[in-house]
C-alpha cells in the first residue's frame, strides 16, 4: 500500500516535498503494485493559472502528485517557511522513471509536439534505454473528434508509462482521459521531447543552479514572453501574501 505523500500548498496548489529519488521511488512501487500514478509537473506561471482560473485549479488538485518543477516554486516555499525537498524537474523524472523501465523491461508511449519532433525523441529514447521498449508514439494536433481512437490506441498496447507534451492548457485532456487510458503512469512533461529531439538545449548546469533556466529558455523560444509574465507577478503576490502563501484552501 503506498505512503501518504507530504506536500505543502502554494496558493492552493499541493506540492509534493518529496525528493526526485523518493518521488521516483514512490512512483515505481506504485506501478509495481498495478496503481495509476497522475503526475503534474507544475511551475509558478501554472500556479498563476490556477489563481486565476478555478478550472485549471482543478485540474492541478486532481493529480495524484504535483511535483515543483519550478524554481520558483522551491523559492516560494522555502521564503514561506514550509520548504520542499528540492526542485524535482520533468524532465530529469522522465529520464529516471526511463531508466526504471530499462530495468524492469517496462513499455513506454510518447504523445505530443510534432511528427518530427515526437520522431526524432522517440529514436533516441529507444536508443538510450533499449531494454525499455516504445510501443508507440504520435504528434498532439488532434481534434477532440479523434479523442477516443488515439485513448483506445494506447490503451490496446498497454505501456506502463505515458509522457506528454501538449502544454500546460491540454492538461485537462489528461485527467478526463486517464482513467479510460488504464495506464500505470501519466505524466505532462513540457518541452522535453524538444530537448530530447535536439530541437532544443538544455540550460547548462551553472545556469540551473543559478535558477534562470526560465530565461535560457526564452532566449531560445522569445514567443513565451507573454506567459513568463506571470513569473514577476508570482513572485510580488508571494512577497505580498507570505502569511497566506502556504494556507490550505477549500
């Protein structure tokens, strides 16, 4: 039977205070005993969303884990006095939970971004982790007409781990399906498959430590000023609100 997970509220939003290495180890007993595992990888501008939008603020509770993908999220929690364990990004769970599918002979499915991209990640991923099997892969530019054909497809080949990456908007489309999906593990993981592609890089090291990887990543993909907005924005409502922060909400 798996543990209660400790988390601490931001503006609502439960995170997990649990550590990568707890968190994927939690995560493979869970698949091991046959539970379903719902996994959000959430940053300050989802919180924002959240604040700003109850429905989406539903979606983020309806997660079995919110993990704190954001630096800013670590900050947050930290500067309220109800610290996390560290920054547990998606990117870094996909490629340790990959590393447990290499291990136990797991089947993997990957859906989102373009063909090329999706291409491109799904290749090397194979290559990386042969042990691990892809079972099958598409873009995510589907109509909510094709919902139920590409929910049956993945369901037929049975992987034990399903990434996204069709943005922080169509993560609804996670929950209303994944029950119907029957997959151990779900999990919304951004731009990794770009990373993964070669599309994009990485931030260094230096500059993930420095905790501007947000900005990294704008000077690679400028069309995401308008949503970084938010990250200002979070950081005053935080500074403001410190002794309401970390309150749990009805």
């Amino acid at each position: 039977m798996s543990k209660e997970i400790p988390t601490v509220s931001i503006f609502g939003v439960p995170f997990s205070k649990m550590n990568m290495e707890e968190t994927v180890g939690y995560i493979t007993t869970r698949i091991q005993e046959g539970s379903q595992t719902h996994v959000i990888t959430a940053n300050p501008i989802m919180v924002m969303a959240a604040v700003d939008n109850p429905q989406f603020a539903t979606v983020l509770n309806s997660a079995d884990i919110v993990v704190p993908d954001g630096a800013g999220v670590v900050w947050a929690a930290n500067y309220c006095g109800n610290p996390v364990a560290e920054r547990v990004t998606g990117f870094d769970m996909m490629h340790r939970l990959l590393e447990q599918a290499e291990k136990h002979k797991w089947k993997v499915y990957l859906l989102g971004t373009s063909d090329e991209i999706i291409g491109a990640a799904a290749e090397k991923l194979q290559l990386q982790y042969p042990q691990a099997t892809i079972v099958g892969y598409r873009n995510g530019f589907f109509a909510p007409s094709q919902d139920e054909e590409i929910v049956e497809e993945i369901r037929s080949l049975s992987p034990h781990l399903l990434f996204i990456a069709r943005g922080m908007d169509k993560e609804e489309w996670n929950v209303r399906f994944k029950e119907k999906l029957g997959v151990p593990f779900i999990m919304g993981v951004g731009g990794s498959f770009d990373v993964v592609s070669g599309k994009l890089k990485r931030a260094p090291m230096l500059v993930q430590k420095l905790r501007i990887e947000w900005l990294y990543r704008l000077l690679q993909e400028p069309s995401r000023y308008k949503r970084m907005l938010a990250l200002p924005k979070f950081v005053m409502k935080v500074i403001r609100e410190r002794e309401n922060v970390t309150k749990t909400r009805p």
